[in-house]
C-alpha cells in the first residue's frame, strides 16, 4: 500500500432542481461576472439554459455566453474563450454540458489566468499556477471532469488529443441533478457507464500497492453501474439508476479508487484518446472497442486482480485456473458492453484504420506517454501495435 494525497475540494448539490441554485452557488465563490460554456446546443434544447439565464437574471449576476464545444473539443475555441474573457472581464466560469463543455473551460481558465499559449500545457512544456473559479452545471455522467484535475483538449492541427491534470482545475462546485440526464441519447448514456467504469478499472489493474478499502469501493462502484446501465438501456427515465451512475461518475474520477495504489494503468484510455483524436468517435465507445484486445494482451501479467475482477465484479465462477477464471472476466464484460450496445472492436465502433494510420496512432500514443507506459503490464510502441491489430 503507498501512500496517497486526496484532495477534492469541489462542493457537489446533487438532487432534483439543484441547477435553481446556481445564482446563489456563483455568489458564494466570489463570481460577478461570468462565462457561460456550452456544447452544440443540447442545453437550449432541454430548456436547461433558460432556467439558468432567469435565475442569474433574478440574482443580478451578469453573464456572456459560448457555446460549441463539440465533443473531443477543440483547442480554437479554447482561444476565443480566453479572448472573450479578458475583453468582457469575467471572473467565473460556469460549464454547461458533459465532460466536453467542462474540459474547455478548464482550459479557457488556465489560458485567461497564465501568460503565453495555454496549449505548452497540453504539451508537457510547463505547469499552470492558477485556474479561473469553475462551476459546473453536469448533463452527462461519464468523464468524472465535474471534480477531476484533468482536461483533454484536441489540438485541430496534426489532431493531437492530449490530456492536462492540475488541482487548480478542479471545479468549487458541481450541480448534478440525474433528471438532466434523461435527454441524453441511449448511446451517450451508455458511452458514459462505460467511460465512469474505465476510471475505475484503469485504477484497479494494476501492479501496485493495492489497497482493501480501494479494491471494496472500486468493485462496489462497478457492479453499481453495470447493474444500472442495464436497467437505464431498458428504462432510461428511471431516476434512481441516473442518480447511482451520475455519483459513481464523480466517485470514480475524483481519485477516491486510487487512494494507496500506484495511480493505475491508464493505458486503455491512452490508446483511446489516439482513436478519438483521428476518428472523433465518442470516449466511452472507443474505450471499449479497445479494451477487450488490451485485457488480452495484459492479463497474464497482472492475474492476480483479473481473477478478483472476474470473480467479484463479473459474477464468475471461482473454477478452473487462475487464467481461465480471468479470460471468462474478459468474455464476461465483453458480453456486458454487448448488452448495452457498446462495440468491442473497432468494426463495431466503425473506424477501420489502414495499417499505416495503426502505426501513426501507435507512434503518437507512445510519444505522449513519454515511451512506454502502464501498470498492468508496461507498453511500449510495439506493444500497442499489437493492441491495435487485435482490436480490428
Ligand atoms: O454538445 P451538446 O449539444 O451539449 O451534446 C452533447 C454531445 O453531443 C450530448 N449531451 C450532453 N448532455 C446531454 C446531451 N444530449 C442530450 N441531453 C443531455 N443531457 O452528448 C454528446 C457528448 O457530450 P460530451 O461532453 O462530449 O461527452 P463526455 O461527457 O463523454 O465528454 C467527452 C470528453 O471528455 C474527455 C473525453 O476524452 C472527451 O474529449 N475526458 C475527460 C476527462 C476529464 N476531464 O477528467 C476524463 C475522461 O477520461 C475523458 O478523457
Ligand atoms: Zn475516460
């Protein structure tokens, strides 16, 4: 068991309504002037924004707004951002949205609040010192970004997806309420169990300091969501699932399934993040079209936790060897991802890279994680080739 840091300061009111409380939540982290962020327009649609716009009316808060985060957003519109806030004077920031409207403007608030280009960030270059307040308003659970450090920005020239983690970035508050996420297309709900469970699972897989308490909540937290994202697939306006899988969003991103172990693989969402920059396929799928060709390629070198997986999250019978026990862990969640529609292959999440474009995204991936990287089992650019390959 290693030692940890947990820190997450960030005020979470959760609960039918909550959004009616945003004025007074603003209010209470020093805002007086703020930016709206937004994505492609859900928000309006849901009629979301509107309650919001009145209630900031009502409180006399003054507001300026941006939309069109698209989903992996991109870094221009991080620019525009930070431009329109320092001619407009803003000193909060309030994200709209699902974990794409959050990471801009987590970025929007290390470009306004550091000198020089906020991408050298993105670019391991240099460390921010500050972040703009951030509030959040959450309509998609599935990145954890509502308390997380990080924030993935896609830079447009070259398609670079690269991932920034900062404790300056962590949102002072997080309004959830599960009702705004009955809007969500059944997709996007699933991508996003999908993507909460991968927190979890990168932090779970590993060769490191593994903690009790850590390996109970972690698989608590995923048979919570598995159980829950099979009932949401069939009855997606059933608010007690949406609240279990909008909390174990922020639970499984917060850093609570990390506490005493090494920080965890992360390998799985590496690979993604090559797929999503080139492809602009959803997270949550690309994650697991990828994952089943990684638990292969990984397993025997990490058995031990691939068994307990099998066992106490998939509901496997403990009988036969310990390979056979996880490789029917394997199968199981695979079976799992079928039953709410996720793909397990690239076929199915309907990219087909040519071999070349395999090996660029293999390059880029290792380049960004600085050679090789994982906990699991350590991967270097061969390795994820490999991974690659096996998942066509
Ligand atoms: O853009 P709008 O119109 O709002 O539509 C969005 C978008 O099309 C829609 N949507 C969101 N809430 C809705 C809704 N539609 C109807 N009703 C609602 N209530 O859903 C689509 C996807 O939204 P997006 O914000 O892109 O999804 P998600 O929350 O999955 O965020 C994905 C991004 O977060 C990054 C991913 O890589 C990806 O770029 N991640 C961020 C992390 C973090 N900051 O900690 C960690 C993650 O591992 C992840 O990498
Ligand atoms: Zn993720």
């Amino acid at each position: 068991m290693f030692g940890f840091n947990y820190y997450t300061p960030t005020k979470v009111v959760f609960g039918k309504d909550t959004e009616l409380k945003v004025a007074d939540l603003i209010r209470e982290f020093g805002g007086t002037k703020v930016l709206i962020h937004y994505g492609g327009g859900s928000v309006i649609r849901s009629g979301l924004m509107q309650r919001v716009t009145d209630t900031l009316d009502g409180a006399g808060i003054q507001y300026v707004m941006l939309g069109g985060a698209v989903p992996n957003p991109h870094l221009g519109l991080v620019y525009e951002g930070i431009e329109l806030c320092r001619k407009e004077g803003i000193d909060f920031l309030l994200a709209v949205g699902g974990g794409s409207a959050i990471d801009s403007a987590k970025a929007i608030g290390y470009g306004v609040t550091n000198e020089g280009d906020v991408w050298d960030f993105y670019d391991r270059k240099r460390d921010v010192q500050a972040c703009l307040p951030l509030g959040v308003i959450l309509t998609l659970a599935a990145t954890g970004s509502e308390m997380s450090d990080s924030s993935v920005i896609t830079k447009e020239e070259g398609l670079v997806k690269r991932g920034y983690s900062s404790d300056h970035g962590r949102p002072k508050f997080a309004i959830m309420n599960p009702e705004l996420t009955m809007t969500l297309p059944d997709y996007q709900t699933a991508c996003g169990c999908t993507d909460i469970m991968m927190h979890t699972m990168e932090r779970y897989f590993t060769n490191g300091g593994n903690m009790e308490i850590t390996d109970s909540m972690a698989e608590g937290l995923l048979r919570t969501v598995k159980t829950n994202a099979q009932i949401l697939a069939k009855d997606p306006k059933n608010y007690d699932a949406r609240a279990e899988v909008m909390w174990a969003g922020s639970l499984a991103h917060n850093g609570l399934t990390g506490c005493g172990n090494d920080g965890g693989d992360w390998m799985t969402h590496m690979l993604e993040h090559e797929m999503g920059g080139l492809y602009d396929v959803a997270h949550g799928a690309g994650l697991a079209a990828i994952w089943g060709s990684w638990a292969r390629y990984v397993y025997k070198n990490c058995l031990p936790r691939f068994k307990r997986y099998a066992i106490n999250v998939m509901g496997v019978e403990p009988a036969g060897t310990d390979e056979e026990i996880a490789l029917k862990g394997i199968e199981a969640m695979e079976d799992f991802y079928r039953s709410i529609n996720m793909p397990t292959n690239m076929r199915e999440l309907g990219i087909s890279p040519t071999e070349e474009e395999l090996k660029d995204m293999a390059h880029k991936c290792s380049v960004s994680v600085g050679g090789a990287s994982g906990s699991a089992r350590v991967l270097n650019e061969e390795d994820m080739l490999a991974i690659y390959r096996a998942s066509m």
